[in-house]
C-alpha cells in the first residue's frame, strides 16, 4: 500500500528529478497541476502530461487514483512514481525516479551536455537521494526551529508509538488532553486511555485507519481532568503515519485543535434551527387548524391592524375575500354595537383579556319563524404581551350564537307566557277563592245565629207535662241538625278552598317554613279543641296522649301552622271515615326522637321525603339547639284501607277508591298536600291500616330544641290564682267590646254585625277605607278638635277595627297605612283598647296603637303579609265563626286580655 508523506514545497523544488502535485479525491474532479519543481519545467514536461493522446489520458487516469493504484508508470520514455501525500491524503506526488531504457537515458545525458558542460556533476549526482546531500548541520538547525514552534503552538502536537504509548508531545496538547505531564514513563497511558467512553470505537476505528498506512481528521473528546467538574474537551485531531525508509511505519503523529467554541456554536446553532424548525412547524400546524376551525379566528396588532384572518371568519361576517389590510371592523359590526366594540378594543389594548361578548352584525340571517334579523357573535379577545407588558398583537374567536339568541328569545317569551298565565291562574284563584268565602261567612254565621236562637226555645221538661211541647222540641232539634248540617258543609266547602290554595303554592314554591319556638303539647292540644264540638255531635271519643318521647323536646322550633296543617287534614280524615261506624274512637299521640325515624316505624310505612330539605334546619332562624324530630300519630276506629288502596292515598287527586269519594266526598288533594307539607319540613309520612279495623297515619317533621321561656313570661299566660275560666258568651258578653266593621259586602256587614251585637260588642259599620277615617275623626282619639265642633262626650268609643282588605273607594291596605301616618303625625291618639269611659287626653297619649284586625278571603300567605306590612296587627280569614275570631280579638285588645277569667 502506498504510504503518504507530508510535502515540504521546499525540498521538492530542490530535488533534480522532475516532480509535481496534483489533487485527488474519491469522487471525479478536473486533472490540475498544483505544483511543479524546476526539473519538471524546464524538460517542459507539462505538454507531455496533458497531451490529448491515449498514453498521456491513461498516465493522468493513474495519477489521480486513490486507492489500489501501481506504484510507477510509464510515459515519454520516463519511469513516473506516485504517492500519496499531505494531512488527509488528499495529495498526491508524481516523480520522474528513472528511464524506460537505456537509449532514453543516454539521450537525456546528452541532452544535458549540450546545454551546459557544468551540469554533468549534477546528472551523475541525480542518482543519489536529495536528503543525504544537505548538510547535517543544516538539517538539526530546521529541526530545533520546527520544535520550537511546536513548544510556542496553541496547537496540540503529538507522536505517539504504533502501540499506543506517547513518544513526545508539546504543552498545548498535554494542556488540551490532561495526560500527566510530569510522568518517568508513559507506558501505563495510551492514546485510547484519554478519550471518553462514548468515542472510543470511533478513536479505534481512525487508528486502525492509520496503522493501514492512510491518514485521517476526525473530532473526538478528551476526558476531563480527574476530580474536577469540567466538561469533556472536543478537539480536531489530524493524524499521519511515519514510516522509515523501508516502508514500517514506526509512528503516529498529529496535531489537535481545541473546537470546543466551534461545538457550542454548532450545538447553538443546530438549536436555533430546531426551534426555528419547531417554530415552523407549529405555524403549519396553527395555519391548518385555523383554516379548518369551525369558529372564526382573527389576529390584530394595534399598529398594523388585522394581520390574519381565517376563511370561516368571512364566511361568518358576510365579508368576500379581501387583503386583511382592507377589512374595516365598523363596516361590520351592527352600528349600535359599535359601543360595546370599542369599548372591547380599549381593554384590548391595556391587556385586558374580554370573553364571551356578545354583539350584532350588518349580516342578517332568517330564523326559524321567518324573521330576517342580525346575526349575533360571541367574540373572545385575548392580548398577546410582551415582556414589558405591552400590547404586541390581540388574538380572538367569534362565534356565531344566532340560534342560541333565538332559542333564548323563544324560551324567555314562553316563560313570560307560563309567568303570565300562572299569573292569571293564581288571580282566577284568589278571585275564585275571594267570592266564594264571602257568602261562605254569610252562611256560617247565620247558622250559627239560628241554631243559638232555637236552642232558646227549646223547653225539654215540658215533654211530658204538655204532649204538644214534644213535638214542637223535635221540630226544633230536626231544624238545629239540620242548621249543623249546614254549617259542616260550609266547613267542608272551606276545607277545599283551602287545599286548591295550598296546591296552587305548593306548585308555585311559594310556600316558607318559619320556624317559632313552641310548646308542642299545647300547640296540638289547642289544634283539638277545634274538634271537640264535631266529635261531640258525631259522639266520637277523642283522646290526646303525650309519648314519654318527647321528654327533653318539649320546646321547639318549628312552624306551627305548617304542622296543624297536616295534623288538621289527618283529624278531618279520621273524623269523615269514624262517624259511621259502629266504634267511634279517635286517638292522637305525640312524641319526639333524637334521630329520623325509620322507613318502617311502629308498622307505619312512611314514604320516601324530599332529600334536599334535610338540611333545613340549618339556618340560623332554627337557633343552635340539638336536632330532633316530632312525631304525630293519629289513630282511629274507621273503616280502613286495603294495601293496593294505601299505594295510591299520597297522589295529586286521588283517593283510596272510587267508592271512598262517592260516600264520603273529598277533593283527593288532603294527603297529597299533608305529604308536601311533611317533606319541607325535613319530615315524611305514613300509613298503616287493616280493612274494618281502621287506619293509624303518622308523620314526623326536623326540628331543634329551643330554650323554654322565663318564669316570668311564662306566669302571664297562666290565669291567676282562684281564678275560674269565662265561657265564650260570659267572656264576650264581660268585654263589651267596642268594634268598627269595615266591610263592603252587606251581607256580610250585616250578618257580622248582629252576631258581634249578639255576644255583647258595641259595633259600628263601615263600607270603604274613606268611610272607616271619616268615622274615626269621630271618636275619643281624634286629636283636632277645634275644626270637628264634637264635644269629647259626644265622641264614639272604639277597641278595635276589624278591616276587610277588598273594598272599593279605598281599600283595606290603604286605610291601614293611612291610620298608622294619622298616628305618626300626632292626628290620632295612639291607643291599644283603652278604657273609653275613664280615659283622658294624657292617658291616651301614652296608649299604644289602635288595633287592626285584617278580615278578608284573601287567605295567600303573600296576601297576609302585605296585610301585616301595610300597619294591620293580625289577620283571620273568611269564612270564620265567632269563637275563631274571639281568640284574635281577646289578644290584640289589651285591657281584656286577663278578663276571661273571674274570681270563684
């Protein structure tokens, strides 16, 4: 194998034979003579090598051979040698070393003498080689200057022995590859020992290149110093093989270049490019979603404007296909949006983020019904910042909700619609309601009168002293069952008002549970004693019994009127389906428990409650005492029900049979509302009944305990002692109340005014609000004097005013706002029932306010309430009896407060 040398210009122009060097490479390239001595000249052999001849293209086809090639050629009568040369072989050096024959050579020589007889010393000295004839000490002077460039050289030079082991180097290269400087012997470090792990097949690889005789370039990394925290050192290292004269190759030297700086720009610069690459690809990716987007997407920067836009934004604005530089935002946008625009650009542009605003178009689309109007988008703004904070562009999407503005539109007028006719619905109620409690009150009322009127004439000891008085008392006990029969209708009647009323609220959620603290014992007790008459007539034994239970439960908070309402709906129930049979007996126990009573309790099957009113007594209204539960149970003798008929007793209008409303009568609402009732209360409800054996409901509601009143405020509800409880006819008939009724309807003016007369009140009457503020200008308590010309003597007495809230000219509301301004101003004395005929003008300035009773068939709770806002004390509702209405009036006239009872 051809060995390579290094060329030394110098030396080859000096030496006789001709010689020159040509360039080579493994791929095709152009013949070019690079270098020629001045042997090579002056024979003008230069015309011989690039002739155009056969010879003269297959020497220069040898020449510029890399690998595989014969050592000589021959051409022009000459012997030509070859060899490879330079740092990576990338030379080669042709040298003329002799003759074809000897007839050539003489022709040469002679050719020489002619020219100059000097010069036949120096042909017969062309056959001895050029190095042996420099002088020796020539040749130590070059070789002590070439060291001491090596020593002075930022460049690593190095040899190195075939076997690996280090014959010499210079500083730099001990510097760059951290082999021990200092050491006697370099026997136990070779060239491999200093490159690290990851390059040391490729070292291999290059070595075994030069060992064959070939030199290489390569980039490798040296190891870092031991103990340190360098990085590994990358270096360029060109190597050749030294061979001897023989042709062994005896060593390997090289040269290496620090590239670390090269490689961190490389990898730098391999970076940037990534990035730039990722870069790029990520705007293709973006640019592709974009334009496929089922949303329009637009990018703005304040300075340039709209820099990009995608096809589905033109497709949605309604805009043709234009340079974003011609798109014009107002030319879009519907004119009295334009506002809301700017408004959105502004915070825009100080790196506000806007979502979800919502404007027109000049585009208009037809919806569903065939109405053409504005296109409505949804756009989303987000600003791009840059690291100062400044606004460097605006991103955006707009979304074309058109449909959804129509859909809204549409469910917005259909609730509008539902409001409105559940409006309507409610006011047809309450009308409804209203008219039929007003002669319902009539018809009550009158009963009652009639029956307490026959009762008067009724002489049971006559019977057998005058035959003809016994037919006259049946006469007149067939016309007082007959009158109950009435009044029990006109209850029934209410009854169902009622529950039309409650359903109508329960399905507008407009029932509130308000909690009061109570006793429940004489909440209920009190309940049953509106049932005492009834189960008296029907001669049904009613029994109340307080469960050991409801020890530690005795005071609570909870809604007393909710929990009668259901308890009264159960006894109205016992009641209806009791009074026939043969056993009439009706039993109604009450009792507590710490936790919810389970699904089956005491064999009663409760139904499954509302779960999202279990926290209903967490609010603060309900106070902090321990959470429990009441527990009602109302069992009777009646005629039960079958299992089948207890599935369907809790739904909307329905009843355990057929047959149960055709004998007993009923709207199928009770239960139901009894059922809702319990559920927003945190409770539930529950059957268990056996046909011919009656029936037992139970029901149980959430509450927390609450602290019992103080002795002392307990004290003044109870009777003194030696005291003896008044009957209604004694206690009213004691009062002489005196009464203002305010009523339009002379029906029922008149009806209530001769019952009210009848148990003993002084009652004057009103049709309108105005008539009822003429009256009371009137009275003790009107303070201008001096304009009426009324005497004090002269003046009307007055207790309380009993106000229906429905009337013309003025209403109840009205009149009622207006007595409590009269009040404020100082124009009516302020008085809770003051004792008239003793009272003078500075006992009744200190008096409270005159009270109002509200009394009307508007029995809402909403409608109660404006009541009680508008300066009304307390409420009753139409139709009612006169011993509902004494309790009312009993707790609003103070100085009669403590005269139900005498002294025995």
């Amino acid at each position: 194998m051809p060995r390579q040398t290094v060329i030394d210009v110098d030396i080859l122009e000096a030496d006789p034979a001709p010689t020159f060097v040509i360039k080579i490479q493994s791929t095709a390239i152009a013949f070019e003579i690079l270098f020629c001595n001045e042997a090579f000249r002056k024979r003008g052999l230069q015309e011989l090598v690039l002739a155009d001849d056969r010879s003269a293209l297959l020497f220069r086809s040898w020449a510029q051979a890399t690998f595989g090639f014969e050592t000589t050629h021959a051409l022009g009568g000459r012997i030509w040698h070859a060899e490879v040369a330079g740092r990576n072989g990338s030379w080669k050096v042709v040298k003329a070393t002799g003759f074809v024959d000897a007839t050539a050579q003489k022709e040469e020589q002679s050719e020489r003498c002619a020219n100059s007889a000097g010069k036949l010393e120096l042909s017969k000295e062309m056959e001895n080689p050029l190095p042996f004839r420099l002088g020796k000490t020539h040749l130590t002077a070059r070789l002590e200057s070439m060291q001491r460039m090596m020593e002075m050289s930022e460049v690593g030079v190095f040899e190195y022995k075939p076997s690996g082991q280090l014959i010499h180097a210079n500083d730099a290269w001990y510097r760059l590859s951290s082999h021990p400087k200092n050491l006697p012997a370099h026997c136990n470090y070779s060239f491999i020992d200093l490159v690290v792990p990851e390059d040391r097949s490729l070292v291999m690889s290059m070595w075994n290149t030069l060992v064959e005789g070939r030199p290489v370039t390569f980039e490798m990394r040296w190891k870092p110093r031991p103990g340190s925290d360098d990085r590994a050192q990358w270096v360029l290292c060109a190597c050749v093989p030294v061979f001897d004269s023989h042709g062994q190759l005896i060593s390997i030297a090289g040269n290496t270049v620090d590239i670390n700086g090269q490689k961190k720009a490389q990898e730098e610069a391999a970076a940037r490019v990534e990035a730039l690459e990722r870069a790029r690809a990520s705007e293709r990716k973006f640019m592709r979603f974009a334009q496929s987007a089922p949303v329009a997407i637009y990018i703005l920067t304040p300075d340039k404007g709209v820099q990009y836009v995608n096809d589905q934004f033109f497709e949605l604005v309604g805009n043709p296909s234009v340079p974003y530089h011609q798109l014009n935002w107002d030319e879009l946008v519907f004119k009295e949006d334009t506002e809301k625009l700017e408004t959105m650009w502004s915070d825009l542009s100080r790196g506000i983020k806007t979502e979800h605003l919502q404007f027109r178009l000049n585009r208009t689309w037809v919806d569903q019904e065939g109405v053409r109007s504005q296109v409505w988008v949804e756009a989303s703004s987000y600003p791009d910042l840059d690291e100062t904070g400044a606004v460097r562009g605006i991103m955006g999407t707009l979304f074309d909700i058109s449909q959804f503005k129509w859909a809204e539109n549409v469910a917005k007028r259909r609730i509008e619609e539902a409001l409105e006719a559940k409006r309507q619905q409610e006011n047809f109620i309450d009308m409804t309601s209203h008219e039929l409690r007003n002669p319902l009150s009539a018809i009550i009322q009158c009963a009652d009168a009639v029956i307490s009127s026959l009762h008067q004439f009724i002489q049971p000891g006559q019977n057998s002293i005058h035959p003809q008085f016994s037919s006259f008392n049946n006469e007149l006990s067939t016309c007082i069952e007959s009158l109950q029969t009435i009044v029990s209708c006109s209850l029934h009647q209410k009854r169902i008002i009622d529950d039309v009323l409650t359903l109508s609220k329960l399905d507008s959620n407009l029932i509130l549970i308000t909690p009061t603290r109570v006793e429940a014992s004489v909440v209920v007790s009190e309940a049953l004693k509106m049932f005492e008459v009834e189960c008296v007539q029907f001669e049904i034994a009613l029994e109340f019994i307080v469960d050991k239970s409801l020890q530690g439960l005795e005071w609570v908070m909870l809604d007393p009127s909710r929990l009668l309402q259901v308890l009264i709906n159960l006894l109205t129930n016992a009641i209806k389906f009791t009074k026939d049979r043969p056993a009439r007996k009706i039993e109604v126990t009450l009792g507590g428990s710490w936790v919810r009573p389970p699904k089956v309790w005491e064999s009663v099957t409760f139904t499954n409650g509302d779960v999202s009113s279990n926290n209903l007594i967490d609010n603060n209204s309900w106070g902090e005492g321990r959470e429990g539960y009441i527990w009602l149970k109302v069992k009777d003798t009646g005629c039960g029900i079958t299992e089948d008929e207890q599935k369907r007793l809790f739904s909307r209008f329905s009843q355990a049979t057929p047959r149960t409303h055709i004998k007993y009568g009923g709207s199928g609402l009770g239960l139901f509302i009894s059922k809702s009732l319990t559920s927003l209360q945190g409770g539930s409800i529950g059957v268990h009944s056996e046909p011919s054996k009656g029936s037992t409901f139970a029901f149980y509601v959430s509450t927390r305990v609450a602290k019992p009143p103080t002795e002392a405020n307990a004290s003044l509800a109870r009777p003194p002692i030696g005291y003896r409880k008044l009957s209604l006819d004694e206690a009213m008939k004691s009062a002489g109340i005196n009464v203002l009724l305010v009523e339009d309807n002379l029906v029922n003016q008149k009806v209530l005014s001769k019952q009210l007369q009848k148990a003993g009140c002084n009652v004057s009457v009103a049709g309108n609000g105005l008539e009822a503020l003429e009256w009371l200008k009137q009275t003790v308590y009107w303070r201008v004097r001096k304009l009426d010309g009324i005497q004090g003597p002269n003046k009307h007495k007055l207790d309380i005013i009993l106000l229906d809230i429905e009337m013309p000219v003025m209403d109840g509301l009205t009149c009622a706002r207006l007595i409590r301004n009269y009040e404020h101003q100082g124009l009516l004395a302020t008085s809770t029932n003051p004792d008239t005929e003793h009272a003078s003008e500075a006992t009744i300035e200190q008096k409270k306010r005159l009270p109002i009773l509200a009394v009307s068939a508007n029995a809402r709770g909403e409608q109660i309430e404006q009541a009680l806002q508008a300066g009304m004390d307390d409420a009753i509702t139409k139709p009612f009896r006169i011993p509902e209405l004494w309790p009312k009036m009993e707790g609003l006239i103070s100085r009669i407060k403590n005269r139900g009872h005498v002294a025995e």
